[in-house]
C-alpha cells in the first residue's frame, strides 16, 4: 500500500498531534506545580513533556520519511481530551488519558499499520504504547499521593533527600523547610515507589 493513501498515516498524523498536546498540557501542569511549591512534581511533569514530545517526533518523522517533501494536508477525524482543574484532577485525568493510548489507542494503530504492511511502524507504536503504561502508572501513583496527602509521609521509613542541597535523612514525614538549606518540602523527591 502506498503511505500517502494508507490510513496509518492519518492515524501517526492523530498520534502526533495527541503526544503534542500531551507534551503541552504536561508543560502546563509543572508550571502549576512550580506555583505550588512542589519542585519535584513539576520535575516528573516536564520529564513526561519531554517523553511525548520525543514520542511526536517519532511520528512526525516516519511520515516525513515515508512522504519525502512532505503531505500539503492530511484529512482527519480525531478527539482529545481537555479536562482541566486542580493538579489532583489533571494527574487523574491525564493517568486515564496514557491508559488508553496504552491499551486501545496505539495498539489498534499497530494493528492497522501491520495489516497495511508498514511493519517497523507498527512496532514502535507497541513500544511507546509501553511507554504510556508506564506514564499511566506514574501519573496515579502521584494523583492518590497528592489527593490522600501522602506524597511527603508514609508509614514506614524512608529516605527523604533534598533536591537544593542533597541534604539526607530518614524518617516518615519529610520535613517542611531543609534542615540544611531552608528550602520547601516541595524539594524533597517525592517516593513513587518502595526502592526509591
């Protein structure tokens, strides 16, 4: 099948614009982040930025490979998302967002992209897909520490560290100000799992 009919080309045309916008809202997020006083969290935030941006030029560049010079206009029907409100409701909604790009979206554009023989596309879209399952997982993780008030307490030890000044120290709650450097709460790294 020629790409320029195909329709994996319209569905790496939706699939780039979705990560673009995936990459802006994340950017959004971490700046409602900063304004909070959570550095981390807005660090894993702009992390996920930069991981859908890298995803959309993935795509951009399999169809520009594939169109040498380009398509002038690419016709296509597509929906996104556009929930927005508190940090709580974003991580969750954006969590329910990378769960489906991870189970339904990208695996049925593998699908249609093997069945029209484009087969390298079709497994990249598997493995981002497996990306995505990965930033799903991340993003509820941090929405049920941020809503139960758990992202800086937990109810065993663990090793807090201040991302200012490197500053140590293990214990349950995290500290409000860094009994070194004075810095907020929000610059302790925040636990998303039992290793870190």
């Amino acid at each position: 099948m020629e790409f320029k009919n195909s329709e994996t080309l319209k569905n790496l045309t939706r699939a780039f614009a979705a990560e673009c916008q995936d990459g802006a809202k994340y950017q959004y997020m971490a700046d409602m982040a900063t304004q909070q006083k959570l550095k981390d969290l807005s660090t894993i935030l702009k992390g996920l930025a930069t991981n859908e941006m890298a995803h959309g030029k993935v795509f951009y560049d399999y169809i520009n490979t594939q169109c040498p010079g380009g398509v002038e206009m690419v016709d296509i029907k597509a929906t996104y998302p556009m929930v927005y409100g508190d940090l709580v409701k974003m991580l969750e909604a954006k969590g329910e967002n990378e769960q489906r790009q991870a189970d339904k979206i990208y695996p049925e554009f593998a699908k249609v992209a093997k069945k029209e023989g484009f087969d390298d596309i079709a497994e990249k879209l598997l493995q981002i897909a497996k990306i995505e399952q990965n930033h799903a997982e991340v993003l509820k993780k941090l929405h049920t520490i941020l809503k139960n008030g758990s992202m800086y307490a937990q109810d065993v030890l663990v090793k807090w560290k201040c991302m200012n000044c490197g500053h140590e120290g293990s214990q349950k709650k995290a500290w409000k100000k860094c009994p070194i450097c004075g810095f907020d709460q929000g610059f302790v790294k925040i636990h998303l799992t039992a290793e870190e």
